[in-house]
DNA sequence: GACTCGTACATTGTATACACTATGGTGTCG
DNA sequence: CGACACCATAGTGTATACAATGTACGAGTC
C-alpha cells in the first residue's frame, strides 16, 4: 500500500488514490465522520500533500467526504436523510440507464450480463459480500457502457459509491439484503437484454423502492439519530 | 479580473475561480474545444498553478472542461449528442427538485418565486439574457432549497451549467426561445407555489421537454456533425 | 520522397517550503 | 470562580521548484 502500487496500478496518483479511499470509505475501514488530514494520507501512502488534495476533491465530488474551508476534511456522515436522497435520485437514474440500455443493439456486449450472473451466483453461494458487490458494480458500468450516456454515468458514478456505503452496512446488519438484491439484479439484467426499454425502466425503479425500503428500518436503527 | 477581485469575493480562490471560469465557458467567451492551460490561467488571474488546477477539478468535475491525463485541458465541445444526454438527464431531476419543492412546508420562501417572476418579466422586456439566465438560475436554486435534499442539489449543480451553454446559444440564434423559457418558467414556479406535487413533477419534465425539443433543431445546426 | 528515430520544448504531475487561519489551552484580570 | 485575551500549535491554503511525459519537428536512412 504505498507508491510503488499505485503508480504500478495506473499513471495517475490521484484518481489511483481517491479510489483507494473509495474503497476504504465505502468498506467502513475509515468511519463515518472520521477526520481526515491530507498528511496523514500522505504519509500513509507515500506521496506528497498534492495529488492528496487532488484525490479529496474528487472524494468530495462524490459525495464521500465533506470539506470545510480552512477546517478539514471529514467521512461523509452517512444518515436516514442522506440515504433517502441518495435513493431518490437512483431510482430515476437508474431507471434512466436500464431504458437506454435496453435500446441498445450492442447484442455482444448484453451477453456479457450472463457472466455476471454466473458471478453474482458464485459470490452468493460463498456468501462472499464485497465480491458480490465488486460484480454488481461492473454490472452497473455495462448498463452505462450500453447506455451509452456520459452525463448520465458520470451522475450515477456520484451516485453510487454513497449507495454502496448504506448497501454494505445493510448487509452486514442483514445478509439476506444480499440475496433480495441478487434476485432483483438478474431480472434486471434479464430486460436489458430482451431490449423492451419501458420494461426495464420500471422494472428497475421500482425494484430500487422495493429495495429502498426494505433497506429502511435497519438504516434508521442505525443512523436515524445523526 | 485580479487576485485583489478574486480575494475580496470569498476567502477560497479554487470556488471563485472557478465561478469565473464557468462564467467564461457558459456565455462563450472560453469557446468550445479551446485549449486550456494552468500556466496561462494562472498568469491570467494573477495566481500561482495550485489554486488552478483545483478549479479546473471543480469545472472537470461539473462537465465543463475535458481533462487527458498528461495532454492537458480543454473546454468541453458542445455537440447534439451532450445536448440531448444532459436534457434527458435534467428532464428527471428537475422533476424531482419541483416535485420536492412543491412539498416544501416553506412557504416564506415559496414566496419569493414572486419577486423572480418580476425580475424575469423585467429582463425580458430589456432583454437582457443574460440577466434573464441569472435570475432563472436563482430561481432553481431556490427550488433545490425547498426540496431540501443536497444529494440532487449537488447532481443538478452539474448539470445546470453545461444546459446553460446550450441555452445561451440558443438564444444567440433565435431570441425567442427567451420568451418561451420565461413561459415555462412562470407556470413552473406557480405549481411549486400551489403545492401541488405531482403537478408541479409532471409540469416541468413536459415543459423541459418542450423547450429541449424546440431548442433541438438549432442545436443540431450548429453542433450536429461533431 | 516517405518513414522512423531521436531530441528539444511545452505542459502536466509531484514535492516541498512558506503563509495564513482556526482551535485549544493557559494565564490574568475582574 | 468565571470570562476574556493571548499565545502556541496543528492543519489547510498557496507559491515555487523540480520531475516526468507527451508532442512536434528535424535529421538521417531506406
């Protein structure tokens, strides 16, 4: 965990760190409100304080950490609200995503989804929750590659790593949220690849509420307060 | 157009100069494709490289600069495909910011919607567009206040600029579409007064689909083939 | 004459030093 | 004993110097 692998993983010390951080941040390594200083990060990783500050303004772009001017730099606060916003705006997105998704004639790259269920499978069976969710994420960016819309992927990848951190808590108070997400992911991507457009689109949002819902009660248990 | 101006209007100098630079790229001064580079920025503004390449991660982060790793900076291209991803885009989001709104207890603040109503009538009778976009910008901050939900505030936030390249020149071709634009607007901010939700939902994603719809034409004239 | 290789330059990427600001503790005075 | 002022310190903000890389141009060769 230091230059030397992040330079090996790609040119860009920054990108290469924020995702780390992502990583850290949505796996709940770095907690909830946790005060980050860009030295200590520094440090930690072996570069200097520039590509740091670099990296947290693209976390802070994603929502993940919260800055104040002159004051620091803080894990985003993860609550009821937040996670009712994030949900809000996903089930619109992604409903986006799925219809245009669907409307593609990219057929080759549609069939790519049956692997991904193959996978989802396997991670469930091993009951292997970060794979899981490591698959689902690429299912995710399929969906946007056959969406075919830079905009779009670009508001849903702010998007998705906040959901991931509320999805990962969930699981471990709940596995079971693991298998309703996995039922739902491969009807999902099942029409897709049949190409009917308003069903995908529907089915996708409204498998999202479903899942929004279900998800409630254990967030508000654990963040209602904050 | 100094450091002096820059320091006077906030203590951060990355958020004010890059409020600038959307400025520039939004009303074309900055033109689409144009090379962007830190050094000339810099000598520009009358600051040093590091405060540059944080509003540049601002503006990439917004859509409105291209960054290539290691190549350097470009002003976002305008084309009919960015146009229709990011109308497809704000047609779900801007329904959801009226309908939220629209569900706002706030009726103090609701209220306002009157005296930007006034202000948008006085710009249209002088004409000034660019007036006009600035108070229509106020206006939909005020509506994201009322929907009270930052997560879709922070996502609009990224798209409002990059629409309003698009509307800006629009305008340039066919003034007209002020008047329209002012029509729409009007009738939007009524329902978000009324409190009628689903209305006020269903509304703006007709009317925004409308004026994309209305806009398309001249966009496809002028950006069609890149 | 076209293509490839190499070198110089322009520009981004990173490190480091310095400046400024916010915060917490301590001391003094009312 | 409490409140206010002052100072020390930690950490962000900015400037500058240096490193690495990509591009353009020209020389040399086939």
């Amino acid at each position: 965990m230091n230059l030397v692998r992040i330079q090996k993983l790609s040119i860009s010390i920054p990108e290469n760190l924020a995702e780390i951080l992502e990583e850290e941040i949505i796996y709940g390594r770095l907690k909830s409100r946790e005060r980050l200083t860009e030295e200590m990060i520094a440090e930690r990783y072996g570069v200097s304080r520039s590509p740091v500050r670099e990296a947290l303004r693209l976390l802070e772009r994603d929502g993940l950490v919260i800055r104040e001017a002159r004051r620091g730099i803080w894990v985003a606060p993860l609550s009821l609200k937040d996670f009712d916003e994030v949900y809000t705006c996903r089930i619109e997105l992604e409903g986006l995503a799925a219809k245009y998704a669907a409307l593609s004639n990219d057929t080759e790259r549609k069939g790519e989804f049956s692997g991904l269920q193959n996978e989802l499978t396997d991670a469930i069976k091993r009951n292997d929750a970060k794979q899981f969710f490591l698959v689902d994420v690429r299912g995710s960016l399929l969906t946007y590659t056959l969406a075919d819309n830079k905009t779009l992927t670009r508001l849903l990848g702010g998007l998705e790593k906040q959901a991931l951190r509320y999805r990962f808590h969930a699981y471990q108070q709940n596995p079971n949220i693991l298998q309703l997400s996995f039922d739902d992911t491969a009807r999902i991507y099942d029409a897709i690849r049949d190409g009917d457009a308003a069903k995908a689109q529907d089915l996708t949002e409204n498998l999202i509420r479903e899942i929004w819902q279900k998800m409630r009660e254990g967030i508000r248990g654990s963040f209602g307060a904050e």
